[in-house]
C-alpha cells in the first residue's frame, strides 16, 4: 500500500436500490480431486509449472460467485480444503470475514457451514470479521478438512469512513479483495486474528491454491488475481481463474474501465483504466512491465502468467493483491507519480505476494522494501547517475522520515501498524526504514546488496518471512557489527 492522503473528501454516491437486483446463485466448478493440479496451471508460466508441487498437499480454495447486475451485492459459496501445517493438534479453525471489518464497510452474512460435512454453528468475534469454527474432534498436524461455506455480500456504495476505500463499489468500479470467507494464519503466536487499525493493510494470511469461478454481467469489465477465461450465457459471463500459488484472491468489476495490454516474455500485463485517463492509463503497461523487468533482474523471476493493474477509487495512493494491484484514480493526473506508485505496487509482487509477512504485526518488511524498490526501478529505467543526480533517496524517503526525525513522533521501525498514527507510519515504514536498506546497501556494496535481496527473496518465496529471515539473509553478506549498528539506527530504535 501507499499511504498518500490522510482524508480524503466523501464522495456522494446514489442511494443503493431498495431491492438489489439477485444474480443467479453461484455455479459451483466442477470438483476434481484435491490432488489434481491441472485447474492452477494457467496461473504460472510454463518455466515456473513446478512452483504447484509444492502445494500438492497444502490448502486449496474452490470459490464460486455470483456478482448481481447492479454490482452491489453478490452470493458465494466455496469449499476449502485446509490443512493443518502446525506441530500441534488443532481444535478450532478460524475464517476472516474481511467484508464485515469497519475498514471495508460490507455485511458479509454467512447462510451456511459445514465442517468434514456437518453442519457447524457459527461463532463470530470482531464485528463479525472473524468466524471461529470448533472443530468436532481436533485436526492432527498433516491432516486436512474439508469446509463448506455460502454467503451473501451487500458491498458499501458510499465512502467508508476507516480504511482506504478498498472494498465495494466507488464512482463504478467493484472492488472485491478479500470478498470470501479466508483461513487466519495459525503460527507461533497461535491464530493471528486482530481487527486491523484501520491505517496499512488488513490482511495476514498463507500461500494456497485457488480454483475461482466468477459469474458477472456481461458488459463489465474483469480484472482479477491470477488468469482468468470466460464463457458467455447471454447478458451474463462466467469467468474461471486459476489462481496458482497465492495467498489471496482479488477481483475488480467495471462497465468504465478499458484495457491495454503488453507482454514481458511470457508474462501478460494488462493496465485497467478509467476513460478519463487514456494516456497514464496506457503509460502504466509499460511502466508495469518496466518494473517486473527491473525486479527479475534484481531479485528473481516472476512465476505467474499475469499482472493487473486496475485504476480504482481507493483512496490508498495504491494497494497490492497477489497478481493485481489497485492504483488510485487521482494519481493518474501526474505521469511521474503514477509511475512511482505503480513500481512501488509492483515490487509487493516480490514483497508480500511472494515473500509473505504479518502485514499487521510486521508492516515494515514489506513496505520498506517496495519502497526502496523504486529506486532499484529508477536506476533501471533511468540509470544510477539519474538517480544520484536527483537524489531521489533523500527525496523518497528522507523528507518522509525528517517529519519526525527528532522530535518524540519518532519510534522504531519494526512495530506492528497499531503502534503508530497514521502520519508516524508514512514518516517511519516508508520512509526510515527504506534509508535502513540505502544504508545497507552504502555499507556492503551493489554486489553483496544484490545478493541480500536475491537469497532473501529466494529462500522466502510463496512462504511467510520474519524479522528473523531478513536478518538470516543478511548475515552472510555483512560484518555483524556494522549490521547492529545500522539495526540500532534506522530500526530499533527509539523504543516507545
Ligand atoms: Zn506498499
């Protein structure tokens, strides 16, 4: 995400209809076994085929759904097969129900449960944003249970006072990030289910196979994670998408958006914009296909078949899905900042989507690195004397962080997004802890900073990395003492 506006002006909406128009209910795909692989190999490219064994015995998503004419409802239903991947037993799974949260403004109402079959009472916590499921017998470390669930979602059609705009329907376009029923991560700490403060991103979860059949009305237009073929049924169209190994699946709807299409190698980038901003809207293929370009040389190869980039009203200067990211609709009237928003939302392909984290608890390692990124962007596109010459560092992320530099709005780096106000986490995430890694980089030299971010990103990819992985990358490529010395001065310090 890019956190740009701290407030944003309401937007006057028409007042949803009293009765909704109510698409047909969803179509469910056809259900294979749990080994068969074939329905997730559109989503990689045919290099990267292999990343799916990996997963073969991990947790798959079959989600179906149904999205009404009027765009401000849908049905769904899915199953899950979920498997255990901790040490211990399991006596409760939890599901994250993301429309319900404050953030995203929605009512998710949830019509049934089931559980290995059986009919399960549901308990919700958070404000309904978290659905605690007691498990008849518990789930022994390996094994795997099948859960049924059906749904329906009124999405909000006027600005959401918390959050970023991210969900529902703005001035036309539909945005459906998290619009299913999405397992909470159980690790360490137990099961990682918080309400998100409302500021940074919302979502924590793992890698998985998702198989997702969308039924829309024909004349819109259709963005989501992964790749994705259509059918025709008249005024209605049914998309199937297989989502490959991802952590998460969104989706955007709109009868306003074009499309330009472009190609990297094999990778399909499409760029999703409003008629009012044909020529950045165009740019933004390029600019995209510019990044992955600039990012598989620096960190490693992109595996999936397909990148979105689709203009939204979200009032997040941007926000990153696996495979899509949302860019918002005001930055299209400057080229040069669309640019920079755009390579920052690319670069969380690498930084979230393929090397996952706590996005709550541990908002600093993504987000710090997609913004230093950029500058790996800018030496690419424009060259490293560019760059200097600009002293695009200092303009980056200096002025960010000498808005609190010291004064006692500073904090450390590495605390989760509840710890800071929102102007703390522009100042801090983006802009002190993108120095720590311009420091790094000043410390070990191009050539050991290159091999940082190749090892990191490599021995993370499709997994959840801690603080403790950056560092377990880190080490073979820098003195300990000097890497301590730069911890203590752009991450750890002051202590609150
Ligand atoms: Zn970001």
């Amino acid at each position: 995400m890019v956190s740009l506006f701290a407030a944003c002006s309401p937007v006057t909406q028409p007042a949803p209809p009293l009765t909704p128009t109510r698409a047909p209910g969803p179509t469910p795909a056809p259900a294979p076994g749990w080994d068969d692989l074939a329905p997730y190999r559109a989503a990689l490219r045919p290099a990267y085929a292999g990343d799916l064994d990996a997963f073969a015995a991990g947790t798959q998503y079959r989600i179906a759904l149904s999205i009404a004419d009027d765009l401000v409802s849908y049905t769904g239903a899915e199953t899950v097969h979920y498997v255990n991947r901790a040490t211990v037993p399991l006596d409760v799974v939890y599901f994250r129900l993301f429309p319900n949260a404050r953030s995203y403004g929605g009512v998710l109402s949830l019509d049934t449960l089931r559980a290995g079959g059986a009919a399960v009472s549901p308990t919700f916590e958070l404000h309904g944003s978290a659905l605690r499921v007691a498990l008849s017998a518990p789930l022994a470390p390996g094994a795997s249970l099948d859960f049924d669930l059906a749904w329906t979602t009124r999405v909000p059609t006027s600005t959401v006072t918390a959050g970023y705009n991210q969900f529902g329907l703005h001035e036309g376009v539909l945005s459906l990030p998290n619009a299913f029923p999405l397992v909470a991560v159980y690790d360490d700490e137990g099961w990682n289910v918080e309400d998100a403060p409302g500021i940074g991103d919302a979502v924590y979860s793992e890698t998985a196979l998702y198989d997702v059949t969308v039924d829309t009305p024909a004349a819109a237009v259709f963005a989501a994670t992964g790749t994705c073929a259509a059918t025709e049924h008249g005024a209605r169209r049914t998309w199937r998408c297989a989502g490959g190994p991802v952590r998460d699946f969104a989706l955007m709807l709109s009868t306003r958006l074009a499309v330009e299409t472009t190609t990297l190698d094999d990778v399909t980038i499409n760029s999703y914009y409003l008629p009012e901003h044909v020529t950045v809207g165009k740019r933004a293929a390029t600019d995209a296909r510019n990044a992955v370009r600039a990012y598989e040389r620096a960190f490693g190869a992109y595996p999936f078949a397909e990148l979105d980039v689709v203009e939204t009203h979200t009032t997040a200067g941007g926000i990153e899905y696996p495979g899509l990211v949302v860019i918002a609709a005001d930055i299209y009237d400057d080229r040069r900042y669309a640019e920079g928003v755009i390579a920052h939302e690319v670069a969380h392909q690498w930084w979230y989507s393929l090397v996952g984290n706590d996005q709550v608890d541990d908002p600093w390692l993504d987000e710090s690195l997609a913004q230093y990124s950029t500058i790996v962007y800018d030496e690419d596109v424009y060259g490293k004397a560019t760059v200097q010459q600009e002293n695009l560092v200092d303009e980056l992320f200096g002025t960010r962080y000498r808005r609190v530099e010291g004064t006692d709005q500073d904090l450390r780096a590495d605390l989760p997004v509840a710890a800071y106000t929102g102007s703390q986490y522009g100042a801090i995430v983006y802009g002190k802890a993108a120095l720590f890694f311009d420091a790094l980089r000043a410390r070990m030299g191009d050539a050991e900073f290159g091999a940082f971010l190749r090892d990191y990103f490599t021995h993370n990819r499709y997994g959840v990395a801690h603080d403790a992985d950056l560092l377990a990358a880190l080490r073979p490529h820098i003195d300990p003492a000097a890497l301590d010395e730069l911890l203590r001065r752009w991450i750890t310090t002051p202590t609150p």
